[in-house]
C-alpha cells in the first residue's frame, strides 16, 4: 500500500493491531493526528496514521510512558529535529533503570552513612564520566540515577569506585555502537523513534540474559579448571 492510499479505520485497526476504540482515544488525547474527512461520519486514513501508532504504542505499552509524556515526546519527534536530538529526546523520555529496591526508603532509614552515599556516588560517576571521556549532557536523566545505584550498592556494603566500572563503561560503550549500528539508514524520525524504544526496552533484557548465560558459562570454566587442579587439562 503506498504512503498517498487511505483507509477506513477499520481497516487502520486491522492492520495496527491497534482496536478502534483506542485508536479514536489517541485521537482526542492529540497523540494521533486526523484523517482526512470524507463527510460529518466517515474519515480516512494513511500509511503514516500506521508508523504514529505504532511509534504511540511503543511509547506507552513498550516504554511505560504516560499520555502526557508521549504527548509531549510526539510533539519533539514531529518537530523538525535530526536524528541526533530525535534519539536524544527519546532516551531521556524512557524510565530509567535504578538498582534502589522497593524498600529503599527504609533501609535509607536505617543506614547510617545514608546523607553522604549520594553524594560519594555522584563523585563517582563524574569521574567515571571523565575518565571514559563520554560526553553527557547536563540534564541527562541517567547521571543521577547511576548515581544513586551506586549509592544503593554502597548501602548494602558493595563499595565500586571509578576505576572498578570503567572495566564495564568500555563493555557499555561497544554495546552502544552495536545498538547505532541498528539504527544506521533509518531517516524517517517516526521510524528512527519506534526502532530506538524497541532497542532499549525489548531489548535491554536479552543484553541481562546474555550476560546472566555468560556468567553461568564462567563459573562452569572456572569450577572445571578447580577440579583438575594446577597444571592438568592445560596439555590438551
């Protein structure tokens, strides 16, 4: 179907996988732009309607935004930006992860170095920064909530300094180029919007199980080259 070929809602509903009677709720909340009306009951749609609900609904049941929040990402998006700021404003628009528990604000209670961890983490992660040469921007959303992971750790004893993460900033930063690397070729901003969500929620957790399964591999080699002992099986 070429992008100037309309539809019948039905029809959108079908083909986005989206019913009807929410593709009319994105419709009033201004998410979903209009159709082009045929008469006072019966309005027409394109192929762009498609890429927008698919983009919406990545936004909201992908990236757990808000309506208010994809409203706000859409209306960015539909501005004219590049693909740098397109991504940007979509990846400080998506929740960010946090190491804090759910019982965090009790365990704050009890610990007692809790006022100085936070501020001891984010020194940590300034340096870090420095250290990788990475070039964040000031109101990054991931800055602070590194730094309170790290503070989250400390709290239960597991202190990581600058240096100790550097080791996993450079494995993070090969694992970026790899994500841009999918995301090479798009320039359409509502497609580059949809594909950068899919990256980074749908496929933030095959990035964990991949590692959960290489460290399930390591300590198989390091409890096999325990049991034959210093020296066997290096003959082989």
């Amino acid at each position: 179907m070429s992008v100037r070929e309309r539809m019948r809602i039905s029809e959108l509903s079908r083909r986005s996988g989206v019913p009807v009677a929410t593709i009319k709720y994105y419709r009033r909340e201004g998410l979903l732009p209009e159709g082009r009306a045929l008469n006072p009951t019966t309005v027409e749609y394109d192929e762009e309607h498609i890429e927008r609900l698919r983009l919406i609904r990545s936004l909201i049941q992908l990236g757990g935004l808000s309506v208010a929040r994809t409203r706000e990402v859409l209306e960015a998006v539909d501005r004219p930006l590049d693909a740098f700021e397109t991504l940007g404003v979509v990846h400080h628009a998506l929740p960010v992860p946090s190491a804090e528990t759910k019982d965090k604000k009790d365990e704050r209670l009890e610990g007692a170095n809790d006022e100085a961890a936070p501020f001891g983490a984010a020194a940590r992660v300034e340096a870090l920064i420095g250290n990788m040469g990475w070039r964040i921007s000031d109101v990054s959303p991931h800055r602070p909530a590194l730094a309170e992971s790290l503070a989250a750790l400390s709290r239960l004893g597991s202190e990581f300094t600058a240096d100790d993460l550097v080791p996993y900033a450079r494995l993070a930063t090969a694992t970026a180029d790899l994500d841009f690397a999918q995301l090479d070729g798009i320039e359409d901003r509502i497609a580059l919007a949809e594909r950068a969500v899919v990256l980074t929620v749908l496929f933030e957790p095959v990035v964990r199980l991949l590692r959960r399964l290489a460290q399930e591999d390591a300590n198989h080699r390091r409890h096999d080259r325990r049991a034959c002992g210093p020296g066997e099986g290096s003959a082989q």
